[in-house]
C-alpha cells in the first residue's frame, strides 16, 4: 500500500501557503505527527507565520496528564503562549473569546480514535463553537480513523446525557475522521460554514486500518499505547462506568479487565461459550499499578482480537459486563462520583448515552437483546453520515 499523508503533511508539502503571515492559534498534542515523526508545534514554529496560541487539550499539551486530571497552563513550556482546555470544570473545555483575541485563524490538529467518548473529537467541536460565531476562521488538519471508516456501532446518544464524552449524536464507533465530523458538526449546528476549511489526507481508504497506512502511531493519551488498544476501546472505555478496572495501571490497559472478586477462569469459559465472533478471551489474573484496585489482584480476562474485520467492541464491552456483573451482582457496582464534570447522569449513562441499557442489564435483560436495539439506530447513522465522506 502507498504512504498516507495526514492533513499536516499536506501543509507542509504546500508550504503553509495559506497560512503565511497570519497570526494562528494551535490546538495540539503530541500525537500530532507528520510523516518523519517530528510534530505539529515544532513545525508550526518553524513555518512562515506567527505561532500566537497553543491550545492542549484533555491530557495536556505534552499528553503526560492521567484522565480526569486537569491541566493548569503553567505546566506547558512553549514558545507561545499556553492555553488548556482541560481544567477543573466543564467551562474550561472551551476556549474563551478572550484567548481567541489576537488571531487570524484557528488550527486544530488532534489524532482521534474513532469513538464517541475519545474527548479530542469533543474539544475540536467546542473549538468551533466559540470561533466560529466570532468570524474566527477554523482550519482542521485531518487524519486517518485508526479503526478504519466502514464500521460504525453502538447506541444513540439521547436529549439529556451530552456531555464531554458524549458532546453530540454519533455513534460510539462512527467510522468518520476528525475532519469529516468537522464538516458533520457544521452542518447539524448550522455553523458558518464558509468559515471553516478541512485540509484533507492523501491517499487514504475507508477500509485502511491505522496499520496499513505507513504512518508513524504515538500515543494520543497515556493509556492509548498501541492500535491493539484503539481496536478494543470503544467498548472497553465503557468499564469507566463501573467500578470494574478497565486494565489502567497495566501495561495493556483495555486490553484487560476484571475485579478483585472476579473467577478468571470462569468468566473467561462464560464468555468464549458464547461465540462472540473474531475474539478470544484469555483468563488471566494482574494487579494495577495506579486507579482502580491499585495493588490487589485481580481475576478477568485479557481480548485477543482474532478477526478485526467481525470483531464488534461495543457489544464486547457490553458482553464483559453482563458477565461479570452476573458472577456476583451482590459486588458489582455502577461508578457514582463525578465523571467528566458531571454528576449525575452516572457515568455508565453518559457513556451509553441514556440510562436505557443500565436499566435493561440491571433487569437481566441478555446483553445480545440490548445490542439488538442499536440496530436501527446503527442503519439510520449509516445514511445519515455517508453524505459527509471526504475519501472512497
């Protein structure tokens, strides 16, 4: 296969020609790569313009923040001036005007993972919320969906539970790249859209993996190390919800998962007896390092992904906690503090996007009957996104 070009090295190819002379903001982090591996703000910062404004976004600008952990701007060392977009409430996930002053264009280049609840989809939406009312011009540097861009699955967020992990209808896996949800967001908003500018990626293919694209993979957030991670992720994030570990604090986080009270072998036989397609469950027993059960052993299982073409994360994510909440429904426990700024809904809604499939496991509904109901909602974001395609 030929090499890929994400949306940056297209720019670069061009010079920066549209952006020479202009005063830019940058809403970055360190996945933002070109094609030799070297990042968006050192070559912002050598091209020929005046680099005004950083924006980090949730994990810091540097991407060495845990999740849930704000980020003050004193902790960002730039040669610009340093803004985060991820501090200690819901307001500080959107630029003020204030920090937009001063510009000629705002750029955002963030590597997304695909899935409704990864937050840089979130903060890119925001970004554009406040800009782009203000006259403020947005370019997005697109990049290739890691996890290709024919599937999508997962439930529909309903009136009520957005938030930063749910900030608008998409499914949890929505098979669009970050500049395809741009032009998305635009539309359904009724956004200026005049006013915003996508630089497109070259050579890449809706079938095309972040394996097959020749393209360098850095780690968009601390617990994304590999694709074998993204793969699983949007249904291994819904563990978040629970008191569950969804594997941080180990060296394959959402790879694995389980509970100190959990029987690994037992739940692994549960959940192979099922013939889940293109997965394999392997019983094992880990102790995190940091967050959840920090220092206990734990009992779960470890995926193993056979056939990513059949593979379903999101009904996997669903199967694992049915599973393990009905080896001890007396011990597992939804995650009630605080999540993303929000108090209630839980958690596990805001992830899910209603209370509808909490409030179907916790009836004994099978985990097969609730992802049933996502099938019409599924075919009718198929229709719906098609239109806003950038690639074959």
């Amino acid at each position: 296969m030929g090499q890929v070009k994400c949306g940056l090295d297209v720019l670069i190819d061009d010079g920066f020609q549209p952006l020479r002379g202009q005063r830019v903001g940058l809403v970055t982090h360190p996945a933002a790569v070109d094609r030799h591996l070297r990042s968006a703000l050192e070559r912002f910062s050598e091209a020929p313009l005046t680099l005004s404004a950083i924006f980090g976004p949730e994990h810091g600008l540097h991407g060495q923040a845990q999740d849930l952990i704000g980020v003050s701007e004193e902790e960002s060392k730039s040669i610009a001036r340093v803004i985060s977009l991820y501090g200690k409430d819901f307001q500080s996930l959107h630029p003020t005007p204030k920090s937009l002053e001063g510009l000629d264009v705002l750029v955002i280049d963030l590597q997304d993972i695909g899935t409704r609840f990864y937050t840089f989809q979130a903060t890119m939406l925001y970004c554009m919320q406040v800009a782009l009312p203000l006259g403020l011009p947005v370019m997005v540097l697109d990049r290739p969906n890691p996890l290709g861009g024919i599937e999508i699955e997962g439930p529909a967020l309903q009136s009520g539970y957005e938030s930063f992990v749910g900030a608008h209808n998409i499914p949890v896996r929505h098979g669009m790249t970050i500049g395809e949800l741009a032009n998305l967001y635009a539309s359904r908003l009724g956004l200026p859209s005049d006013l915003l500018t996508i630089v497109p990626c070259q050579g890449w293919e809706r079938d095309r993996y972040g394996d097959e694209t020749c393209m360098p993979w850095v780690m968009p957030s601390p617990n994304m190390p590999t694709l074998d991670t993204a793969l699983v992720y949007p249904g291994q994030c819904l563990l978040e919800g629970t008191l569950l570990s969804e594997g941080r604090g180990t060296t394959r986080p959402f790879e694995i998962s389980g509970a100190p009270w959990i029987d690994a072998q037992r739940l692994a036989n549960d959940l192979n007896s099922q013939g889940i397609p293109g997965v394999y469950f392997r019983p094992l027993y880990f102790r995190p390092t940091f967050q959840k059960h920090a220092n206990v052993d734990c009992g779960g299982v470890q995926i193993h992904v056979l056939d990513r073409e059949r593979f379903r994360p999101v009904r996997v994510g669903l199967a694992l906690i049915d599973s393990m909440r009905r080896q001890s429904i007396d011990r597992f426990q939804w995650r009630t503090e605080i999540y993303e700024f929000v108090e209630n809904p839980i958690a596990i809604d805001l992830l899910f996007g209603s209370n509808r499939e909490r409030i179907a496991i916790e009836a004994g509904v099978p985990w097969i009957e609730i992802a049933q109901q996502w099938e019409r909602e599924e075919a009718e974001f198929r229709q719906e996104l098609r239109p806003f395609w950038l690639y074959a």
